[in-house]
C-alpha cells in the first residue's frame, strides 16, 4: 500500500436492519477514507449512525444488510466469510469501546486476555505472548506492568481499565484504530490523559484512527479530519479547522452554536436544537434535517417546498462538501 493510498475506505454504505414494523436503513450510503497517521472524528446526536457504522467496518453485524464497499488496505472486507475477518481483527483492524469493563472477562487476569489475543494473531509461545502483554501494559502507561498484568479488571479502575483496552488493541500492532466514545464514562482529567495517550500512539505508529463521539471538544482536540452524520447520512466533511470556523450545514452549525461559551451569562440559557432526530422507518423523502433546520422559517416557500421533498446531495468545493441545498460557505449567504 502506497502512502498516498488510504488506510480504510468506504464507499456507499448501506446498513438495514429488519424489524417487526419494517426495515430501518441505520446508515444510508455513506463514504469516507481514513489515512496513515490521521484521525477521522465522526460527530453526530444519538442515532445518527456513527456506532453502526464502525461496528459494519469490523464486520460485528449480525442479522444486518451491509452493502457497499469497505476496503482495508485495499482489501475488500464486504461479503467477506467470518473466518477471514477473525484473521483481520485485531491484526489489521482493532476497535476501543466506551465500557471497558463489559468489554473484558471477569475470570481471566487482563494478562491473560491481551496475552490470548497476541497468540491468536501470531501463534506465538505463551511465555512470549506474557511478556508482549507485560510490554504493552507499559506503553500505555500502566505503572508496575508486570504486576499489574496478574490483576483482574475489577481491580483497576475506570481509566486504568480503558488503557488496558488501549493496550489490547494496540498488541498486534494494528493499522486502523476504531475508538467509539472511548472517554464517555470518565472525568475530564482522565478523559484528556486517554486523548493524549492515543495521539501520542497514533504519532509513533502511524495509525489511522476513527474517533467515535458526540463531543466536538473531543473532535476538537484530537481530529484531522471530520465527517457529521444526521439520519444515517453524512451532512459534512471537511478538516477540523475549516469546520470549526466555517461550518457549511445548519445541523454542523446547531452543533456549534449549542456548546456553552465561556462569555455566556449566567441567566443565559442553554442553546438547542429544536425538534426531534428523524425516523428512520419512516424517512421523509427531501432533507431530514429540514423540521428542525432555521432556515426554511424565513425562506422563500419554493425554497423550502424543496428542502421538504428533495434529498440534497453531499456536494460543494473540494475537501468541503455538505448535504444542503443552500449551504453556508464563506462569502455566501445561507
């Protein structure tokens, strides 16, 4: 793989999950890349699609559609059988979630478990695989690792346990990094020493990361690039700076202007976004975001006749698009 060549990429992906009341299109033809030592921050309200989407890219999906392509170092991961994803998790591709504790065995010492999981992927002794937990327990700063690696998930606490899982997925030496909410359950100090522990990684390793959340703080601090999903699509994508200061879709810009300010007033109340997210077994035929979208209210009704029934595109300058018949680029009115 060149380095001009994405690490991950994906193009028209589909997922729909069937229920009693009809199929539900969770993510809706959604397509991104991630490359070599970037992060992708997805953003997006509960709902939007994110976590689905990471969940199809490793292949975690049961009784779901998955169309469209998503290749891995230009290997095509859609369709493709179990037994060659197993391979691929983990050596390839390895995922952070936001409760580390579900996420590790009660029974087994954390040791145990990355040291399982390096063998799995390199058929290695187990003597050699303890010692390669013993070494990652240190690299993500666990202090005492070799004692520590004798301890049981219970015993290390909530951003120690997240580091844990910092080192199992990092054992094999992955080259995509998939971290959903990874800093959710922890206090803001903790939450910083986990980003920072990440991006240090990332520099050393080269990964390419997707940052899972719905905290542009976190976006904000740790992302190259951003994609912003609403209803299952992407609304936006464009690099954290130019998003930050030049926000294109109404839904990015509702996402800004609802972050408390630092020159906010005490009586001020907090800003929201009106209305409900969309339904996804009911899916309005023009721009989802169009019921809650400040614009229509004062546009002309032709403009809105057409948010309300036609889906726009995700279309605009190149490195910039957004998914909106009257976007907000500089120098243009929205």
């Amino acid at each position: 793989m060149s380095a001009r060549e994405p690490v991950l990429s994906v193009r028209e992906l589909t997922v729909t999950f069937p229920t009693p009341r009809g199929p539900v299109r969770a993510v809706d033809g959604l397509g991104f890349e991630v490359h070599r030592g970037r992060t992708l921050g997805i953003v997006g309200e509960s709902g939007s699609g994110k976590s689905v989407t990471s969940l199809a890219v490793m292949g975690l999906h049961t009784g779901a559609s998955v169309t469209g392509s998503i290749t891995l170092g230009g290997r095509e991961l859609t369709g493709l059988p179990e037994r060659d994803l197993n391979r691929l998790r983990g050596r390839k591709m390895a995922m952070i979630f936001q409760d580390p504790l579900s996420s590790l065995h009660p029974y087994y010492t954390v040791g145990e478990q990355i040291a399982e999981h390096h063998r799995v992927h390199f058929r290695s002794g187990r003597r050699a695989a303890r010692e390669r937990a013993v070494e990652a327990l240190g690299e993500v700063g666990i202090p005492e690792p070799r004692r520590r690696a004798r301890e049981y998930p219970h015993q290390f606490s909530g951003g120690m346990r997240q580091r844990v899982m910092i080192a199992m997925a990092l054992a094999c030496e992955p080259e995509l990094l998939i971290a959903d909410e990874p800093t959710t359950a922890l206090d803001v100090t903790v939450q910083a020493q986990i980003l920072e522990l990440i991006a240090r990684l990332q520099e050393e390793r080269g990964l390419a990361v997707i940052m899972i959340t719905h905290d542009l703080g976190v976006v904000a601090r740790v992302a190259h690039d951003v994609l912003v999903m609403y209803g299952g699509r992407s609304v936006e994508r464009a690099p954290v700076d130019t998003l930050f200061a030049e926000p294109a879709h109404p839904y990015t810009r509702a996402l800004l202007d609802s972050l408390p300010r630092l020159d906010d007033s005490d009586e001020e109340p907090l800003r929201v976004i009106p209305g409900s997210p969309p339904s996804l077994l009911t899916p309005a035929p023009g721009c989802a975001f169009a019921p809650r979208c400040s614009r229509p209210a004062d546009a002309p009704a032709e403009e809105r006749s057409r948010c309300e029934s036609e889906l726009p595109l995700l279309d605009g300058p190149a490195g910039h698009p957004a998914a909106c018949h009257f976007p907000a680029y500089e120098g243009m009115a929205p």
